[in-house]
C-alpha cells in the first residue's frame, strides 16, 4: 500500500495552493524565457501533475493534460507527448474527434512569443498538435472547464468566477464560488455538480445559484458519463457512484493516492492520483469502480 495524504487539508487550502503555485511556475518561466534558457522548455520525461483527462474519440487513447503539456496512452500502454508545446494546460476537455478545449499557461518557447501568463480559453483542433486562442486571452486561467449540448462552462480560481458561454467568445458569469471540479449532465445542460470548500453542490439553472446535497460524499472530483451515470472521488481515493443526479451516493473501490483528475465514460472511469512520493498515478476501472487497475505510473 502507498501512503496517502492526509484528508484534513481543506480544498480552499489546496485551490489556493494551487494558484500560488502556478503563478510561482509562471514567474519561473517568464525570467526563464527572458534570458533564453531553453532548459525551461524542455520536454518532460514523464506524465507529472494532472490537470485534466480525455478520451479522443478519432482514435480511442487516452489523453492526459498536465502541468508540462499534454500526452496520451494508447490501449498497450504507450505514453507519448502530444505536439512540441511544453504549456501548462490547466482546464482541459475534450468535445469532438481530435478538437480539445484548454486552457493554463504557456512555456518559456510560448512567452518568447508573446503569449500572455493567462491563455484563457484555447482550442486544438488537431488532438492537442498544435493551439490557438479562442477568447479571453490575458484575462482567465481555467482549472476546469466542461461542455454539454453547446455550452461551454468554465471555472477561473483567480475570481472565483463560474463563466458559461455558448460560442467559446462572449461569456456570462454564473456565479462565484470555491470548487475543485465540476460536471456538467450531458442531456440537461443547465444540471452541474460541483466539489468544493469541504461540500458537493448542485445547481439547476445553469449555475447561477447552488445547493449542498445532503448526505453526499465530501468530493474533491466529478465527472458525467455521457449515459448518465455521476462518478465522483473523495480525497482519500474512495470513487463514489450516483445515478440519479447526485441525490444519493453508493460508495465504490478504492485507489491509493489523492485524486487529482477524473474521466467518467459508459465503459471505464480514469482517475489520475498524487500517490507515492507524490508520483503521479493513473488507475483504470471497467466493473463500475469495484475493483481498479493500474494504467501508468512515474516512475522518474
């Protein structure tokens, strides 16, 4: 067994943990590029740190966006770097055959083209080759975004702002609140569940107002498969399932290692875990969270 980190961290704690540390890697990269250390740039030798999960409907793999760009795994297991960008692509999703939506921070290469710190909404439409700006550019740094039915949701930590927009260019702010991750049902569009500041929420219209669930899980991720079941992880790596909205939980199996992004499709649920060490690890399920296999660990 690997050790687990401790659960009494609140996630307010941990968001704001997290948007110290990007703006500190930022900062990083920033000097780094203004005196042309390469180094900055360079390729990771492994997943590290994940931010997001997709599948690729083109191809079937499973792509991995983290804080030094993104990858994906094929069925046998082989790990490859998507594109030559080493960016930190922060919110991440998938919404068609080789077209992602992200969102982070660029590298050293991307500041010494005058990318701005903030990306704001950017979109691939080459399976992560390559990315262009989409809207607010300088302004936003989604952790997490999610799509249903045209609508695009987006969750910026610097303002606590829920935004929703249903061209990817003029966006409406929901809300403001504290989460760590969001879903979005795929047949009700104006149905999320979000994890956040120590509750599971619910909202109904579209994110504007929330309710807690009662006698739901204290989640740290979610994630909507499209046939409508709700999966969600909690912060000792117990995988939790609802398949009535979020209104009950039933408890599932276990992985060891904090969960820091999940996939939830009709076939598998993908999580991706600080564990051991702090090395990143990537666990698969395919019997609805009973029993979990090991897809990739760092072993760098």
């Amino acid at each position: 067994m690997t050790r687990r980190q401790s659960s009494t961290t609140s996630l307010a704690s941990r968001a704001a943990l997290g948007v110290l540390v990007a703006a500190i890697v930022v900062a990083g990269i920033f000097f780094a590029a203004r005196r042309g250390d390469d180094k900055a740039a360079a390729p990771a030798p492994s997943i590290a740190h994940v931010h997001g999960l997709g599948i690729n409907p083109a191809d079937g793999t499973l792509q991995v966006a983290t804080h030094t760009g993104t990858f994906r795994i094929t069925d046998d297991g082989r790990v490859q770097r998507v594109g030559t960008t080493a960016q930190d692509t922060m919110g991440f999703t998938v919404v068609g055959p080789n077209r992602f939506l992200g969102s982070g921070h660029p590298d050293a290469a991307g500041f010494r083209q005058g990318k701005p710190p903030r990306l704001g909404l950017i979109e691939s439409t080459d399976a992560g080759a390559s990315w262009n700006s989409r809207s607010l550019s300088g302004e936003v740094d989604f952790h997490a975004l999610a799509a249903s039915q045209g609508t695009t949701y987006g969750w910026d930590p610097g303002t606590g702002r829920l935004l929703a927009s249903t061209d990817n260019i003029e966006w409406e702010t929901r809300s403001t609140l504290k989460l760590s991750g969001f879903a979005v049902d795929p047949t009700r569009v104006d149905q999320l569940v979000a994890a956040g500041a120590g509750r599971t929420l619910a909202s109904v219209d579209g994110g504007r107002t929330w309710q807690p669930i009662s006698g739901a899980p204290n989640l740290v991720a979610v994630s909507w498969a499209p046939g409508g079941s709700l999966w969600g992880f909690d912060d000792e790596g117990g995988s939790h399932r609802s398949t009535d909205g979020g209104a009950t939980w039933q408890g599932a199996g276990r992985v060891d290692g904090q969960p820091e992004a999940l996939l939830a499709t009709d076939d598998r649920i993908v999580v991706a875990v600080a564990g051991q060490d702090d090395r990143t690890a990537i666990y698969q399920s395919a019997n609805a969270g009973r029993t979990w296999q090991l897809r990739y660990r760092d072993e760098g």
